[in-house]
C-alpha cells in the first residue's frame, strides 16, 4: 500500500518534470516558470508522504495528551466502557459535610475571578473540571431526548453557585422547555432572571434586557479604557447565560433570537458568556453564532454527522441509552470523556447556597428584567418617594418603575375614550396634588372647551389658562384632533384605541403601536405617556 501511495504521488512530479524540460528546451521562459513551481509542489507532497509513512507505526510520545484530566478517545479509548456516575456532593467535596454552607461560604472568600467548576467525574473517577472563561467563552451542549442535558445544566449552575459568590458569577435561565429544570434554581442568590417558554411576552422580555445589558458593559469598558472588562478593577459580576432547548427559542421568537448571536460575538471581552443547550447542532445553530462557541459538549446523539460537527469524531452516536449523562467535551481540542453528576436534592443545595450567601450578607443580584405591568396597579402600592405624584406604573419593555407627574413639567393631556380610565386618573392625579400642595387645575370632557369656533366665553379663558402656563393645567379629551402640540401641552397620556391610523394620530410612535397586545387594548387604564421625545407603556393607578 505504501509503494501505491509512492507511486501516485510520483507519477505528477515526473509529469511536471517532462513538461519543465520541454519548456526550456523551446525558450518558454514564462511557462517554465510556473511549471516549476508545481514540481516544487509535488516534489513536497512526496517527501512528506514519505515522512509520515516512516512515523506510521511509531508510537505516541508520552505527555503529548491534549488534556491532562483524562485520555482523548481518539487515543484509542473504549468509548463503550461505562463511566460510573457520582452524586453532586461527592464531586463538590460535600459528601460528609453536615453544613455545606460553611464550605461553600470558605471557598467564596477565597474564589478567583475565573469560571470554572467540576460537573462530573472523567473516564478515570476523578472530577472533571470545565473552565468556562479559559477555554469558551461560550459552549453548546447536545444531546438527544432523555441524554441528561437538563441535568449537566443544573449541575453546571450549581457547581459554579458552590464556588464563586454573586457578587463574582451571576445566572440569567431561558428554558424553552416549559420551566421544568430552571425553576430548581430559581432560588439561587446568582440567578438575574428565570423565564420559560409557558410566557412569551416575559421571553421577550429577557432577551431585551440581555442586550440592554450587553451595551452597558460596552459603555462601561469604553469609559474605564479597558480592553477585557474583567481587567478593570471593581469589574461586574460575570454573566452566564443558559439557554435549553435553543430550537424552541429561535422557532418562537425568530426576531429576538439574533440578541443571543450578538452576545456570542461580543460577549467573551465583557464578561458574558452563553451556554446553549440543544437537540440538533447541525441546523439549529447559525454559523456566526457557532463561530464564536469553541467549548463543545456532547451527550448522546442519534446521527453519526451530529457528533462530527459538534467532535470532529462520531464517539457520541456510540454512547449507551442505558449511561444517561455520558458525555464527550472537546475542550481546546482534545477530547475528555465525562459523567455528569447526578443531583437527587438540587432544592437542598440551593437552600445550603442561600445560606452561605446570608452568612456573607448577599441580598442577591439585581433583577435584570421584571414582569410585565398587572392589569391593577393601586396606588398605595406604587411606593412613590414623598412629595411626587404617583399616577401609576410605567414599562420600558424590560423593567417597570413607578410613574410620576410632575406640575413644574407643564400641562398633560389625557387622550381617550370613555370607559377608558381618563376620569380615575384626572382623579388620582387632583387627590395627589392635594396631599403635596401643588396647584393643578384638572378638566374632564374638555373637547369642548378647545373648539376654536366656540362662541362661549369660558372656552377662551379655558385656552388662556392652558396656554399661557401660570399653572398646571391636566384636561381629558377624546380625541386629539384639536389639540395643538406644544402650545396646550407638551407631554400626552393617550390611551389607544386599536386603530393603527388613529392611533398614529394620536402621536403613539409605529413601533409601540406595533407592540401593544390585545391585552393592552382591554385593559383599562393602560395608556402610552409622551413626553421628551420618548414613548413608555403606563398602567395609571386606582385608589
């Protein structure tokens, strides 16, 4: 075989050598020039041929393994063999801690500021140990139904809750696969925020507060000079996105899932980083996105060409139905065979967690994105600072906050139907300033008062009082159709009526008439306030 291989590398170089000959023997300067370039060519293919068929049969040198923890499979290990599981305690050091909250308070105080964390035991019984920031910065995971993806996630989380406080590593959980895994952590003092498919609109939500999230650090990098965040001195906390069942969220929210691929490739230099989890890595996941995910972890798969991609050998279409959590993790390529651990309690490891994060006074991590706003907002409950004027809630489309009304800022106009909520919010704002002793003057149904053919003498001394701006003036019409912008007011709560036409009339820009929900339309109260140049969703507060 090897004299065939010699041979067909040979047969070209004395082609090319015959041709060169030939050249020159014609004064084809030019042509003789690239001809020996190819001879050069070949005559290289051979010698190295040669080389490598020499060293065919010559054994591996010792300490040239990729990784140190464990054998490459392609090294010749039986990926048949089974690997024995281990409980999580065993793994985190816990298995005869009575108190795992003092050990995992102990190794918070002394934590570096790396990623990393064991989520199972290696093919030779010891802890195998993966480093999210050193050899990511972001990974995919794969594995059929029922190969134990869910757990390697939970495991994951908790190992690196056990070894890194919040102030240090932070969780924000999208599971697309109805809240069965994530919700176990939603306990956890690191964890920013946990959705789940069962509320598309709280989905949105995330995936809008992730990139809010991502342009800060941006902003935050660029104003300390830094080139890596994590360089900066008092860096934020990193955060680790986990995404199950990625299929489901680029199948259901096709237009926010491109919020993900920007953090994959921005993501490594701010402290981001993106575990996603799915069943298919061959179409599932776009090139720009893969691109940037050099960690890979596969569990079991059904299609030889799933583990080429996600391997570059098919080791994982081999592993037993019966060895759930089996797994083979490329890491810096090598190869790391690996067992995940198996939690039957992870609600006691999160309670031990919470209880070391007491014992280093942690609150926990800021809410990266809130609920949407309730159909019901009382005002008792707006927690309004004292001395403002509290009318409701507002909604950025991430986060809601209490909405203020402000006399020095001039007259509001309150454009809607009836039965809408214009005459509780006229009455919640008069009761408010009352208690703060501002003077505003509030008028309901003045469309009438704003006719410029009105023959009524008050109609004039209503358009005086509104215009010349002594004092605040708050009126309610049901359309905006004689309403002068800035001249009468300059700022509008309108409640939309659901007619795209009107509604844009009304000065609702198109994209949040576009947002607004069924739900939005049927609610009372709900109304979009204007002002500044800038549109917001309000709930406006019953008393």
């Amino acid at each position: 075989m090897r004299r065939i291989r010699m041979c067909a590398y040979g047969a070209p170089l004395a082609a090319q050598c015959v041709m060169l000959a030939m050249l020159l023997a014609q004064r084809q300067w030019l042509f003789a020039m690239m001809t020996a370039s190819g001879c050069v060519a070949a005559l290289a293919s051979l010698v190295l041929m040669a080389a490598a068929g020499r060293t065919d049969g010559d054994p591996p040198a010792a300490g040239t393994g990729a990784l140190t923890s464990a054998p490459s499979p392609a090294a010749g290990g039986d990926v048949s063999a089974p690997v024995p599981a281990a409980p999580l305690a065993c793994v985190l050091g816990f298995a005869d801690d009575a108190a795992p909250f003092r050990s995992i308070a102990h190794r918070w105080c002394v934590a570096d500021g790396g990623c990393s964390a064991p989520v199972g035991v290696d093919a030779s019984g010891r802890s195998a140990v993966i480093d999210l920031a050193r050899f990511g910065p972001h990974a995919i995971v794969a594995g059929t139904t029922g190969s134990g993806k869910s757990v390697l996630l939970q495991d994951w989380c908790l190992a690196l809750a056990c070894r890194y406080p919040p102030c240090r590593v932070q969780f924000a959980l999208l599971d697309f696969k109805g809240g069965s895994a994530m919700d176990a952590l939603a306990g956890l003092p690191h964890v920013r925020g946990c959705v789940n498919d069962l509320d598309l609109a709280y989905a949105k939500r995330a995936l809008l507060a992730l990139e809010r999230e991502l342009t800060r650090r941006e902003r935050l990098a660029a104003h300390l000079g830094v080139a890596d965040l994590m360089d900066a001195p008092d860096s934020p906390a990193r955060l680790v996105v986990i995404v199950d069942e990625f299929h489901m969220l680029t199948g259901q929210l096709p237009d926010l899932a491109d919020r993900l691929t920007r953090i994959a490739s921005l993501g490594r230099s701010l402290g981001m980083h993106l575990i996603v989890c799915t069943q298919n890595p061959l179409g599932e996941i776009g090139a720009p996105m893969k691109a940037n995910m050099a960690l890979r972890v596969c569990l079991r798969v059904r299609d030889a060409m799933q583990s080429q991609e996600m391997l570059g050998v098919d080791d994982a279409a081999r592993l037993r139905v019966t060895e759930p959590g089996a797994a083979i993790a490329r890491i810096d390529d090598g190869r790391m065979r690996l067992r995940c651990a198996c939690a039957p309690d992870p609600a006691r490891l999160v309670a031990e967690i919470g209880r070391a994060a007491r014992v280093h006074a942690h609150t926990g991590a800021p809410p990266l994105f809130t609920s949407p706003l309730p159909r019901i907002v009382h005002a008792d409950d707006v927690g309004a600072p004292p001395g403002a004027i509290a009318i409701g809630l507002e909604d950025d489309g991430v986060a809601t906050a209490p909405c203020l009304f402000d006399p020095a800022d001039g007259n509001l106009a309150v454009i809607g139907r009836p039965g809408r909520g214009r005459t509780t919010l006229l009455k919640t704002i008069g009761e408010g300033a009352r208690a703060c002793g501002a003077d505003v003057v509030c008028l309901d149904d003045a469309d009438v008062w704003f006719d410029p053919l009105s023959a009524d003498p008050r109609a004039a001394r209503v358009q005086e009082l509104v215009c010349t701006g002594r004092r605040c003036v708050v009126f309610a019409l049901g359309s905006s159709r004689r309403l002068r912008v800035p001249d009468h007011c300059a700022r509008r709560l309108v409640f939309p009526v659901g007619e795209r036409a009107v509604d844009l009339a009304d000065g609702i820009p198109a994209a949040v008439v576009d947002a607004l929900t069924a739900e939005d339309l049927r609610t009372p109260g709900r109304g979009v306030l204007i002002e500044a140049g800038r549109a917001r969703l309000v709930q406006c507060a019953v008393r």
